[in-house]
C-alpha cells in the first residue's frame, strides 16, 4: 500500500510540477521576448508619460499595445494592485523538490546510489544531493556578484558558470547512478533560477517601489542585477528541461561518458534558446535572425545521436543471435531470471508501480511491461541494482516474442 500511495504522489506532483513549470517558462519567454522587441515610443503622449519602450502585437482576434517604463511612470503615481511574477517560480521549485523527494529521497538506495559507479551508503547519497543542490547556487551567485559588474563581465560570468555547469556535471556522473545524476544537474540549475528571483529579482523589485512611493531615486544596482539573473534564467530554461528529460532515455545515461552526453545536451538547448532570443532583438534592429546559433545547436544533436548510434554487429554476434533465436526461451528459464533479479521490487509486499511478478498469472499480466523495460529500453531493474545480464534479457525477449507462455 505504501508504494501504492507513493505512485499516486509521483503522478500527482509530476502534473502540478509540469503545469507550474509551463507557467513559468512561459512568462519568463514571454517577457525576454517583450523585452528584447521593444522599440522607442513614436507619439509625444507616450514620450510624455515616460515611456521607455513600447509594442504592439495581435493575439486572438485583437491588438494589444505594451509599454514598459524603466523606472516609472511621470504621469500617475505607482497602482497598489501590482502584479508580481514570482508563485510560478516557486510553485515549480516545490513541486519538482516533493517530486524529487518521492522518487529519489524515499527510495534513494536504488534511485540515487549505483554501487558500480559510487559504492556509498543511501544516507549519504541523500546528503551529497542535497549539498549539490545548494552548494551549484552558492558558487554560482559568488560568480556573478565577483565578475559581474567588471568590464566585460558577461563574457565572464558566462564562461565561469559555463565550465562550474561541465564540472558539476563530470562530479554528478562519478557520485550517483545516472539518471538521478542527469536529474540532479538539472535541479540544480532549476535551483539556481528559482533562488535568483527569490534572493535578488523580487528583493530588489520591492526596494525599488519602496523609494519610488518614499519619492526617492531607485539604486540602479537593483534594475541590473535583476536584468542580469532574468537573462541568466532564460538561458538556463532549455538546459533544464533537457537534462529532466533525458534521464527517462537509458541509452543517454548508461555509457562510461555519460557526463559529456549531458554536458552537450545542454548546450545544443543553450545555443538554441540564445537564437531565438537574439532573433527578436534583430527583427527590431533590421537585421537577419541569427539562427547560425540554432543551426549549431542542432549540429551538436546530430554529431551526439551519431556518437551514440550503435555499432554494427559482427558477423560472429549474428551468427550467435541467430543460433541463440533458434532456441525457444520457456518458462522456467524467465521465472528464475525474474526471481534473481526482479521479484526483490515487485512481490506481494513490495509492489513498484503497481507491478507484481511472484507468480505465473501476474508474470503473464504485466509480460509486456516486463519486456519492454528489460529487453527493449534496459531501463529495470533500476540502476541494474541486480546485475542482470545482456544474456538474460535476451531470454525474456526471446520468451515474450514465443507468446510469454507460462506453463
């Protein structure tokens, strides 16, 4: 009953995680491309009000015209009624942190800890993840206020949380068992883009009204630092998503250079997002849309789904699957293999995801998902915790093609 529960907690948290993270991705894309489209008012009355940038678009069957003021409006004093972009960063951040505790922290011996990459105990794991996850913001934030304001201070800024993002990806990939290491590297920048609007962005928001209302002039510093961590977090979106994404592909996590596949992942999402993003401020300008940015990032796909490819098989490899397809995979054979390397999860105590495997009848109900999971995605057991073998997941496939028999 408990892992019943659990699964209705995964399921649940992982719909309000996505609804939330859909909100927030989309205001923040929203708001980089008003932003980054903005032109100078043309009319005097908007000049007059202070005006700084204005757009108009058309969306459902109607126009709308925008206008941004960098510091205020001259011609009203600040609305009480604000509206403030914030509970869609800090929704997604505890849905996907209860996410990551259902799934990961509550079964951390074998989500977390692959004891054929790291062989330590499930208490530290769940400790070392948690430091990951503060300890990437910390560094992070300490690069940005270092070299953020220097001359050229972008440039490094990017490059310093650049090489920190590939070093935190090696080290996740020697710790932890690869999909939680992809998951982790994610979290960490998600983590990063939540703590930059809770730290800074809607800190320094507040303070900035605050001297507005007290008729004061606003620090500047706040307008740039907050600019400075929305552009970060619109570049950190696609990386994310990616790396939250990839952890569901077995083939993506499983090799010695799993790091590298990540590390690459996330930057073809990088390369993308910054086309995109550059291309709305080159249709202001006049200037063609950069998409030798996108162009790269796909390169970067195509030359990663090239690496990966599997290499053909030999000609003693044919002949031994061809022999080894000849001989009918029975019963017997696949009830001691799911007994030796499955039923530890899945039996009548223990029932992950809803799935039992201690007798023939069950064995036969869920006979596709036990394919499917072993033989075609190698996906179970987790972390391949019991060490089942290439061997042994060709005799399910073998057994599943012959009709699943179990007598």
């Amino acid at each position: 009953m408990e892992a019943y529960l659990l699964d209705w907690a995964s399921l649940l948290l992982r719909w309000l995680h996505v609804i939330t993270a859909i909100a927030w991705i989309g205001s923040s894309f929203y708001f980089v491309m008003l932003d980054n489209s903005l032109t100078p008012p043309e009319h005097d009355d908007l000049k007059a009000k202070g005006v700084d940038g204005e757009l108009w678009a058309v969306h459902g069957g109607g126009f709308y015209h925008s206008n941004k003021y960098m510091v205020a409006p001259r011609w009203r004093p600040l609305p009480q009624n604000l509206h403030w972009s914030y509970w869609e960063s800090y929704s997604t951040w505890l849905t996907g942190f209860a996410l990551f505790t259902v799934l990961y922290l509550f079964n951390a011996g074998s989500f977390l800890v692959d004891k054929s990459v790291h062989d330590w105990s499930a208490g530290a794991a769940i400790t070392a993840s948690l430091v990951f996850l503060v300890a990437f913001w910390f560094v992070y934030d300490f690069i940005c206020r270092a070299f953020g304001q220097a001359r050229r201070g972008d440039l490094i800024v990017g490059v310093g949380v650049t090489a920190f993002v590939v070093f935190a990806s090696w080290l996740a990939c020697q710790l932890f068992a690869g999909r939680a290491a992809f998951l982790l590297v994610g979290a960490m920048l998600a983590t990063a883009m939540s703590a930059n609007v809770f730290v800074w962005i809607i800190p320094g928001q507040r303070k900035v009204i605050a001297q507005l209302r007290a008729g004061q002039s606003p620090d500047p510093i706040h307008g740039r630092r907050g600019k400075q961590r929305s552009v970060h977090n619109t570049y950190f979106t696609l990386p994310v998503v990616i790396a939250m994404l990839s952890n569901h592909y077995g083939w993506l996590y499983q090799g010695p250079n799993n790091w590298l596949v990540l590390v690459l992942l996330m930057l073809a999402g990088a390369l993308i997002r910054h086309s995109f993003v550059a291309r709305h401020r080159a249709h202001v300008q006049g200037r063609r849309a950069p998409w030798e940015y996108a162009i790269g990032g796909t390169v970067v796909l195509v030359g990663l789904a090239l690496w990966l490819a599997p290499r053909p098989p030999s000609a003693e490899q044919v002949a031994a699957a061809k022999a080894a397809a000849a001989q009918p995979a029975g019963y017997a054979q696949v009830r001691a293999i799911v007994d030796e390397r499955c039923v530890v999860c899945h039996n009548a105590q223990v029932q992950q995801k809803n799935v039992a495997l201690h007798d023939a009848a069950l064995l036969k109900q869920h006979a596709q998902n036990v394919y499917q999971q072993t033989a075609v995605l190698k996906l179970m057991p987790m972390n391949n915790a019991t060490q089942i073998t290439e061997a042994e997941r060709e005799v399910i496939r073998r057994w599943f093609a012959a009709g699943a028999p179990v007598e």
